[in-house]
C-alpha cells in the first residue's frame, strides 16, 4: 500500500504479483477503481552466459575464449570469418566466472585489438562487454578502448578517472555522450553495456544505468573498420 500520485514497484518479484486498486479521496468521500491485474513471470535461467547471449539474437558475438590461434570466433547471426587478434594478447586467462568461460588479456600496446572488419548494424546498435582494467594500465590521457568503431560511430572505453563512457554520433555527426554512474574500480571484472536508439545514447555498468543523452537521428554511417581493443582485459 501506498499514499501518493504514483506507485513504482522496483527490483519486481514474484510475490509482488496481484491485485491492485487506487483509492481516491476528497471532502465528497472516496472511489475506488477497478482492479489492475500484475502478473510477474520469473526470469529464464540458462546452461551458459553465451547461451543467454544467443538468445538476444545479436549480430555479432566474440566470447573470446580462444586457447590458440589469431582468429576470434564469432557466433552471430551475421557472423563471417570472426575477427583477428593482432599485436600483444594471451589467450585462454580466467574470466569473471566458470560460466564465461576464458577471456583474453591484451598488453595495451598500440597496435593490439581484435580487427572485426568492416561492418554497420544499422540505425542503433547496442554493445556489451565485461572487461578487468589491470591496475597498471596507463596513457595519457588515460582512455582505455573497448569497442570501437573508427570512423567515430560509436566507442564503449574507460575515460580518464576509470570511469565508463559510451558515446555515439549520429547522422548528422552530432555526438551523444554519457558516462556510468561512479568510477569503475581496476583489476575487478566489470558489465558493460552502451545503447543508442531512436537517437538517444545510455549506458549501463555492471547493471547500474548512468547517463543518458538524446541527440536525435540514427547512428552514423561512414563504412569504416570496427575493433575491439587495448583494454589490459577483456572478454
């Protein structure tokens, strides 16, 4: 029960399914409305993260859990040849859970990324990544790329300050930028996800929403090469 204009009903579960009915009172007495039926069914559980993963359908998926090789495998709906490991990387190091499997470790070195080739996924695109910062990577200034594509589309990184920034253009080359919503701590494995639909960008990180921003338009389109690149980790 509640005493106010609205009702909001956060983190829902299955016991929070019923019955409800608003009350309104004023000095002529008080009315009460017809009843509104909330059902709540229970999240889908999955043998695997990647299995949960397909289910979404996406395009493109890399769960980078190779052990050898250069070719990053990728089990998309659009999926070609995968993408190809380049510069300074190791394969097969712990995930953030059994469930993961493996993940790959990158050097930050120029010149190490995953190439993904060249591809476009329309006017929004959704991206999402777990990646563990190694608490002695550095640049100046300290970006650290995650995924990317380098015309400037879009580009899920760590800013300066640790902290995770998504930002996209659209068709007209105006930029939408938004940042989680407290610093990213280093060396723990974190969830990232960056959304730009119907010309508005947000971003999410490890399920917290920070950020968000509207611009208008659909994303941009200058048919150049997408990567996925020098974080110390990432899966």
């Amino acid at each position: 029960a509640a005493a106010s204009t609205t009702y909001s009903i956060l983190d829902v579960r299955t016991n929070d399914a019923g019955t409800y009915t608003v009350i309104l009172t004023n000095a002529s007495g008080s009315v009460t409305s017809a009843p509104a039926i909330l059902n709540v069914t229970p999240a889908p559980t999955y043998a695997s993260y990647m299995e949960a993963v397909l289910t979404d359908n996406p395009i493109h998926y890399y769960p980078l859990d190779e052990t050898d090789g250069t070719v990053a495998n990728d089990g998309g709906s659009l999926a070609t040849v995968g993408g190809t490991y380049t510069g300074g990387f190791t394969l097969g190091r712990a995930s953030a859970a059994g469930r993961l499997g493996t993940c790959v470790r990158f050097d930050g070195q120029p010149g190490t990324f995953v190439d993904l080739g060249l591809f476009h996924p329309g006017d929004a695109v959704t991206v999402e990544a777990w990646a563990n910062l190694d608490p002695t990577a550095s640049h100046s200034p300290s970006f650290h790329d995650l995924v990317g594509r380098m015309d400037g589309s879009y580009v899920i990184d760590y800013a300066p300050g640790d902290i995770v920034q998504f930002a996209a253009f659209n068709d007209s080359k105006v930029m939408a930028d938004v940042f989680g919503a407290t610093p990213s701590a280093r060396g723990v494995w974190h969830h990232l996800v960056g959304v730009f639909s119907g010309g508005t960008a947000t971003v999410y990180v490890d399920g917290v929403k920070g950020t968000e921003q509207t611009v208008g338009g659909v994303l941009q389109n200058l048919g150049c090469r997408q990567l996925r690149q020098d974080i110390h980790i990432i899966r």
